[in-house]
C-alpha cells in the first residue's frame, strides 16, 4: 500500500509529539556525572518519502497500518544496559532496605507488595510485608506475587547465573541497583528510580535535598580552621570494623571539615584498639546498634581512657540507618554526624 506524502508528515510530527511526551532523564552508570537527555525512541516508517516534500491534496491516500510505527521507551539501568520502561508499574518487590528507602520518599510506598526483612523499620512500609530473605529467597513463592517490578540491590547477571531468570521468564521486571558508595552515586540511583517510576518531580526534590545540606555543611566546613580527627566505629569490640577512602562516611566527614583517622585506607576496613589508641582522635562515633549494646562501654575500654575523645567526653552514638543506607536519608546522617563533631557549629 502506498504511503502518501502527508500521511509521512503527519506520521513525522505524531512521532515528534511522542518523543516530547515520553520525554524522561537519561542516566550514567555509578561514577557518571548526572546528565540528562531525552528517552531513546526507536521508530520504524516504512514505504516513506521525505516528509518535508511539498504536499498536494492529490498525494492523500490511505493511511498505513498502525503497526508500520514502532516506538520503544527505554532508559539506562545504573550499569549503562539499556531497559525498558514499563507502560505501568502498580506492585513493587524491593530488596534492600536503601531502596525501599528511596521507594517510599518517591511517594511509592503503598505500591510496595512485598520487602526485604530490613525493610521493616522504613517509615512508610508495612512491617508485615517485609519478610523476604534475598540471600535464600524462594523464586515461585515471589513469582506467585506477580510483582510488576522487582528491585535487587547488586549486580546483575545473565544466563546460567542469573537467579532471578525464571521471575523474569514470569513476566516481571528485574531492576538492579548496585551497591553505593557515594553521595553521588546515592543522587543517581534516586534518579534513575524517579525516571522508572514516572516519579521525576518527586526525585528532583529529594536530590535537592540532598544538594541544600552538601552546599550548607561544605559553608561552614570553610570557616574551620581546626579540623578535628574523628574515629567511626561499626563493628565493636573485639571485631572492630571501621572505614576508609571510598565510603560516604569518610566523604561526609570531610564536607564537614573533620579528618577520618582511617582515611589514608580505602573501604570498609577491620581495624585494631592500637591503630585508634595511636591515632588518638578528637571525637568518637559509633552507628553500631543491636539489642543489649550501650555503646558508653567504649568509654571503659582498657587503654583508651588517655584518648581524647574520651578524656573530654566526645563518644557519641549516630543513627545506624541514616549512616549506612544509601537513600535520600543520608540527609539526617550529614547533620547527624556534623552535630556530634561540631556541636559549636551546629547547634
């Protein structure tokens, strides 16, 4: 069938039209920098003339057939694999406490059918929905919840290795979401879920959010003249666990002006008493939390009462969730810990 000249050009601006419309965010893999672009459109036209042709009333004929116009929404995952963006997203399945985190500050929450059992203490999440274990998770029984999206924290796989392939091969989408460990990189994975999810406007604002208290501690961090040392503690004694270079905690201690006493190693790191006698910090912190521990027991350890943090009484305990989930939270982490450092500064 012919296709005339002014059906191309009405064909050329519908596409047009949709391309504006479908318009999303177009994300970088984790170290990007945060661009924009408009959401790939793969088109088809076949049988077509130049639509920039001069049309006569004599060249209208019949229309082709709707299927001779393909157009695909598609958006790069945080690994820069290019994926499709569902029509609609109605349940959810979210694996890590971090994304579930994010999900209910893109307004998402009630979306949420089933969650990893970290999930539980999210403000936004139905406790009893949070009692999937993801490191022995049972595939059919998630299967039979028929989630529209499904969303892993870490790397993902194909073929043989991939553990999510009969989920898939159900008809749910399998998003990943690698591990961050940065404050861009924490920005990122909420943009790319705002773009998912059709939830932009909500993403912006969390990510200004995040932008306002980096822009407002890194202001005061340039009026310190003094930084003080700083030792953070999550694991305690006798299995001291700390961190290093590459973790958002030595990065937001060094936008609020202190000196991580460990930030010369790199990552999470096990540590030793005589590495933190020796370094002799300013100020303590801890994030460690679980049933039965005072973290005061720091203050009493053997050799650490000549420490000055302990001499002047700076051990503090910081919120072990907004200090360790990478989500829009760590907001509160960054005054959490620029409180307890600088309580001169910020009080």
């Amino acid at each position: 069938m012919k296709f005339s000249k002014l059906t191309a050009l009405l064909a050329a601006v519908s596409i047009a039209a949709m391309m504006t419309s479908c318009a999303n965010d177009h994300y970088t893999p984790e170290g990007g920098e945060i661009t924009t672009a408009d959401v790939t459109i793969a088109e088809t036209v076949t049988g077509t003339e130049e639509a920039a042709d001069v049309i006569n009333e004599d060249d209208v004929q019949e229309e082709a057939p709707e299927d001779n116009v393909s157009v695909l929404n598609v958006i790069e995952d945080r690994e820069g694999n290019e994926i499709e963006i569902p029509a609609s997203i109605n349940t959810i399945v979210s694996a890590a406490p971090s994304v579930t985190e994010i999900l209910t500050g893109l307004g998402l929450g009630s979306k949420i059918i089933a969650a990893d059992v970290y999930s539980a203490d999210v403000e936004g999440i139905d406790p009893a929905i949070c009692t999937l274990d993801f490191y022995n998770l049972n595939i059919e029984e998630l299967a039979a919840l028929e989630p529209d999206l499904v969303i892993i924290n870490g790397i993902s796989m194909t073929g043989a290795d991939d553990p999510y392939a009969s989920l898939k091969d159900a008809g749910a989408n399998v998003v990943y979401i690698p591990t961050s460990s940065s404050i861009s990189s924490v920005k990122l994975d909420i943009e790319f879920l705002a773009a998912y999810t059709g939830t932009q406007d909500k993403g912006a604002e969390l990510i200004a959010d995040i932008d306002a208290a980096v822009a407002d501690v890194s202001a005061k961090a340039a009026e310190i003249t003094e930084k003080k040392s700083v030792y953070f503690e999550i694991g305690a004694a006798p299995y001291l666990y700390s961190c290093g270079s590459g973790t958002f905690i030595d990065e937001i201690l060094d936008l609020i002006g202190a000196e991580n006493i460990y930030g010369d190693e790199e990552g999470w790191l096990s540590n030793s008493e005589e590495s933190v006698i020796a370094a002799n910090p300013d100020v303590i912190l801890t994030n460690v939390t679980y049933d039965g521990y005072d973290f005061n027991e720091i203050k009493t350890r053997a050799g650490w009462e000549g420490i000055s943090a302990v001499v002047n009484g700076n051990v503090y305990y910081v919120d072990a969730n907004d200090t360790s989930r990478a989500s829009q939270n760590i907001v509160n982490g960054i005054y959490d810990i620029a409180e307890a450092v600088y309580p001169e500064i910020y009080k």
